[in-house]
C-alpha cells in the first residue's frame, strides 16, 4: 500500500484531533444556530427570502445543541474537516502572497544594488572563516532590560 503524502497525513491528524464529546458539540451547536441568527437577521433587514430558512436552521441547531448535541456530530465532523482543509490552503496561499509581495522585491533590490546579505563566497586563501567579535562591555544593566 502507497504510503500518504505529508499534507494528507497532517490533514487526518489534525481531524483526529477534533473534539466531539457532548461540550464541544454543544459549544458548536450554539456557535453555529448564533451564526445563523445573525446571518438570518442582516437578510431579514435586506428583505432577502431566504432569511426564514437561515432561523429555521438557527433554531435547529440551538435546539438540537440544548436537547441532543450527539446528533450534531456528523455534521461538526464535516464542518471542521473542511475549517482544516480550507485552513491549510488559506496559510499556503497567505504565504505565498507575503514571499512574492515581501520577500521577492527586497531580494529585487538587493541584487540591483549588489548587496550581499551573507558572505558566502569561497575563498581559498582564506585561513578560516571564523569571524572574531570583540565581546560588549556592558555591564549588569543589560540584564535588566533584555529586548
């Protein structure tokens, strides 16, 4: 049998790792029939059709979530499978944005106007690389405000 990618293995563990016992779900029942509440009062306010339905299920969920938050299992099973999914998609995403919006132009710049962030040039006539620093004569003062 294949042996799974990295990114599948994380995904399952981190579903695995999902709590489910009755206050969770409870938690997430009321958190889900509130979202709907709210998301079924701002169409109510644009007089949208579709606001009845978004109570109906906020009652549902806050029902099911004081009476029987076992059978809101399944369905915080899919929920939060997807928040992981979509939440390691997102932090790929977000981070190639802030390489290529970041980390891309200085990288640019630097090398237009030849700047050399590291020494890593080889030298063979160099007897060491070891770069001598003179220790800071500073005294207890500094122990005292670190940052």
């Amino acid at each position: 049998m294949a042996k799974n990618p990295s990114w599948i293995a994380v995904i399952a563990e981190e579903v695995k790792a999902i709590k489910s016992d009755p206050a969770h779900l409870r938690k997430f029942g009321l958190t889900m029939g509130a979202a709907f509440a709210i998301f079924g009062g701002l169409f109510f306010w644009h007089d949208r059709a579709i606001a009845p339905y978004l109570f109906i299920l906020a009652a549902a969920f806050l029902l099911l979530a004081a009476l029987a938050p076992r059978v809101l299992k399944p369905v915080q099973n899919v929920w939060m499978t997807l928040a992981v999914v979509l939440g390691w998609v997102m932090t790929r995403v977000l981070l190639i944005i802030v390489f290529f919006i970041g980390v891309t132009p200085i990288a640019f710049i630097a090398r237009v106007v030849r700047k050399r962030f590291l020494n890593l040039r080889f030298e063979p006539d160099r007897e060491s690389y070891w770069e001598k620093r003179e220790p800071e004569t500073r005294g207890m003062e500094r122990y005292e405000s670190q940052f």
